[in-house]
C-alpha cells in the first residue's frame, strides 16, 4: 500500500514539475485570453469553446481537474483538460484522461475536409457516424453533416470519449471534423491506483 501512495505521489510530483512555468492560467471560458491578432475572434468558435466547457463540466462534474483555453488567433483555440475515470468506467482501476487540442474553425466544410484528408496519414479512422448530443449539436442545433473521427492509438479518444465505455487507449493522437471544426489533439491516459 505505502509503494502505491509513494508511486501515485511521484506521479503527481514529477506531472507538476513538468509543466511548471509552462501553462497558462486557468480559464473556464471559452472568450479569453484573446489572441493577439487584432482580427476579431470568431463567435461561433467562442460560443462552441463556451458549450464545450459546460459539456465537460456537466459530464465530469467531481472528477475534472484541468480546463485551460488559449486562443491560438481569431479561428482556432487550443485547450488542455483533464479528468480521472472511476470504476467502472475504467474497470477495476482509477485512469486520468489528459488532452491537448487545437480546434480550428474553417471557413467550409469542404476546406475542412481537405485539411483533415491532408493530415491523417498513419491515423485509423474509427467513427463516421456522430454518436452523441455533445457541444456541436448544442451549438448548432442539429449534429454535423459531416464526421469523421480519427486516432493513432488503440481506444476510443478525444470528443468522442464520452462514448469511450470500457475501452481506453494509453495514449495517441487524434483528428476528428465536425463540419467546418477540425480537432487535432494528443491524449493519454495515465493509472492513478
């Protein structure tokens, strides 16, 4: 029990100093910090981020443990979250799911289209069909006409996680459309017990 603790305390130790001085301060909108472009921010995106984070508070209302949002310019936003599955999501152990992602708003769909086509080299594709009533829909009012979501790792990651069930990759990279929104993001799931 006591090498448990000394190696979840480790864990926590060295996750901390790794990204000292390296983050930006927690944001639990999806409107700031602004870019520095003087281009005006999108408002679709700043609504979509907005959703997004309510969604994630709404799905992981005890066990979230990381939200920051940081606009990259006026059409793409990145985020880094967090949040520990309990069993039995996660079988008999507890997992912390962490992700980066930059979602980038396209002027079109078919523009979005091409970049996801360009970019999804050594990816599978591992759903094109929009599973859930998640923050596009709430956003939009109806789901994407166009989805496709694709992973470098084993398990179900990214948006689509909340559909993960019991299947959990280690750890990959990601690239999902939703019409004009590309994610493009890297995951990890990491055992807390």
């Amino acid at each position: 029990m006591i090498k448990q603790w000394l190696a979840i305390i480790s864990l926590v130790m060295i996750a901390l100093l790794s990204v000292a001085g390296c983050t930006s301060p927690t944001t639990n909108t999806g409107t700031s910090p602004s870019p520095s472009s003087s281009a005006p921010l999108d408002s679709q995106l700043a609504q979509y981020m907005e959703v997004f984070n309510q969604t994630f508070k709404e799905s992981h209302p005890t066990n979230f443990t990381v939200y920051r949002v940081k606009w990259n310019n006026s059409t793409a936003v990145k985020i880094q979250d967090a949040f520990t599955y309990h069993p039995p999501n996660s079988n008999t152990t507890n997992m912390t799911y962490n992700e980066t992602a930059t979602i980038i708003k396209f002027s079109s769909v078919d523009d979005a289209s091409k970049y996801v086509n360009s970019h999804t080299s050594g990816y599978r594709l591992t759903s094109a069909t929009y599973h859930t009533n998640g923050s596009y829909q709430r956003v939009t009012g109806h789901a994407p006409t166009v989805y496709a979501a694709y992973d470098t790792g084993t398990g179900v990651a990214g948006p689509s996680r909340y559909d993960a069930g019991s299947e959990f990759a280690e750890s990959g990279r990601y690239i999902h459309q939703l019409d004009e929104y590309v994610w493009v993001g890297e995951y990890q799931n990491v055992n807390t017990s």
